[in-house]
C-alpha cells in the first residue's frame, strides 16, 4: 500500500509545482507549423489493426492516414473524459475547505484540464479530421457517472483513464519518427499529467482503507466497469473509414487482434499493479479487467 501523507503537503507540493511549471497551448505549441512529410502520428505498432490482415493491405501512405485519425480519436475520447473530471473535481471541491492546499490544487487542475481539452480540440481541427468521441451509449451513461461518482472508484478510474494514455504519450514525447505538433502536444500533457496522477493516486490510498467489504466490492466493480468503457472507447470506429475500411469490419479485426490486446495491457501496466496492491482490483472484478484486455 502506498505511503499516505498529510493530504494538504503533498497538495503544497503539487501546487508548487504547478507554478513553476504549467504550460499555455496557446503559446507553447507551434500551431501554424507546417506537418512533416511522410511521418507517423503515432507508433505503428501501438494501432489497432498492426498486425492483422486489414493493416497488410495498407500502403504506407494509408498507414500514416490511419495513424492520423487514431491518435486524433484518442485525444478527443481523452478530451471527453477531462470534460468529465473537470465536473467530478469541482463536485469534489465543493465539500473541501478551500483555505486548504488540497482544495486549491483540485481547484488548480480543473484549470489544467481546461487548457488540456482546449488543445486537443485545436489538435483535432488542425489535423482536420471528422468529429471522433465515444459511441453514444457510452457519452450518455456517463452522464450519470460524472454526476454521482465519489470515492475510491471515481479517482481509480480517473486513474485508468489518466495512466493509460500517458503510456502511451510518454512513448512517442521523444520518437524522431513521430509528427512534431503530436509530440509537443504530448510533452505537455505528460508533465502536468504527472502531477495529477500523484493527487488521485493519494486519494485512493487514503479512501481504500474506510470502506466496508460491501464498499470494497462496489468499488472494485464501478472501476472495472468505467475503465473498461473509457479504454474500450478509445479508438472510435468510424477512423477507419479514412482508409476505405468499414467501421464495423475495422472494429471487429482490431478486438480480435492479439497485437492490440498486448497494447492495452502495455498501457495499463502501470496502474493495474497500484490498484491490486490497494484492492481496487480484486475478486469477481478481475473478470472484467480480463475481458478488457487490461490485465
Ligand atoms: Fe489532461
Ligand atoms: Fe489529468
């Protein structure tokens, strides 16, 4: 179990921190950069389809299109989940004492996952892709998770959400073969991001501990449910389209592709073993986080 800390000094710390350094997309990504010829948006072998027979028939030209509209589809499934933390953090907020540090760092990174979801947007439009989120059924259950979600489960699954698209950034921040605007667009995220894990992560140590083996077992099971429907929603089908593939077509080759299901447990490597040892993930739940592909 990890070490728990007066809430209020990690929170100084943080907000420390967040002065020294925070980013503004506005200024500190090249927008109007012209986009590098003939470079990956992101890793091949982190796509969906790498691997399978649908990725063999794809000229390279196509793969790169495809990367494209991947890593755009992720950064906006990323974006509607900030729109939900964002709402979560100022519920959470709303109970704190805000002369505390630990308010006012909630506070703080509302402010940076604003200035997040304003840069995936413009990343979006610049890449001049379709509109790409989650499948409907899944925007609109979270209406209800982001209006009641406390506790354990709400900063676990922010967590998921958070840890498992930081691998995958933090894997292209510094690969030359990858588009400049996505990796300045990374770096970004990856170093604010840092701070906002450590905040949940300390949360969930400290709220484990108070609950009953009832609470336990309803957290474990909103967790595995959420992050399965965040992960599970990253790559929305229609992407496929860009290259001539039908989405369901796509979406079937990509569940059914080992290759992708290694990816998914690659970028939940670092959260799923926090949340075992603080049993977050545990008992009946660990059916779901299979079925995920997380563990
Ligand atoms: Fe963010
Ligand atoms: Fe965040």
């Amino acid at each position: 179990m990890a070490q728990t800390r007066d809430p209020d000094v990690t929170a100084q710390r943080l907000l420390t921190s967040s002065v020294r350094n925070s980013f503004d997309p506005d200024l500190d990504v090249d927008w109007e950069a012209p986009l590098a010829e003939g470079k990956y948006f992101m890793p091949p072998e982190r796509m969906s389809l790498y691997g399978t027979r649908l990725w063999d028939g794809l000229s390279e030209e196509q793969r790169i299109e495809l990367s494209k509209h991947e890593i755009a589809s992720i950064m906006s499934v990323g974006l509607w989940f900030e729109i939900i933390l964002i709402q979560m953090l100022a519920r959470y907020a709303y109970d704190l004492d805000p002369r505390g540090a630990h308010a006012q760092y909630a506070l703080t990174e509302i402010g940076d996952e604003t200035r997040h979801s304003i840069m995936f947007a413009r990343a979006a439009e610049r890449l001049g892709v379709p509109k790409y989120g989650a499948p409907r059924i899944v925007h609109n259950a979270a209406r209800l998770f982001k209006a009641v979600a406390s506790g354990p489960s709400m900063f676990g699954s922010v967590l998921v959400a958070e840890e498992t698209t930081d691998r995958l950034q933090r894997s292209m921040m510094d690969d030359e073969n990858i588009q400049p605007l996505i990796r300045s667009v990374n770096r970004i995220h990856v170093v604010e991001e840092a701070r906002h894990v450590r905040y949940a992560r300390e949360e969930v140590s400290r709220t484990m501990p108070k609950l009953s083996k009832a609470g336990v077992r309803m957290h474990r099971t909103r967790t595995a449910v959420v992050s399965f429907a965040v992960v599970d929603s990253l790559v929305d089908s229609n992407i496929y389209r860009s290259v001539g593939i039908a989405p369901a077509e796509g979406r079937a080759a990509a569940l059914a592709n080992p290759h992708f299901h290694q990816t998914r447990r690659w970028m939940a490597e670092k959260i799923v073993p926090f949340l075992r040892d603080e049993g977050l993930i545990g008992g009946r739940s660990i059916a779901l986080w299979h079925k995920a592909h997380l563990i």
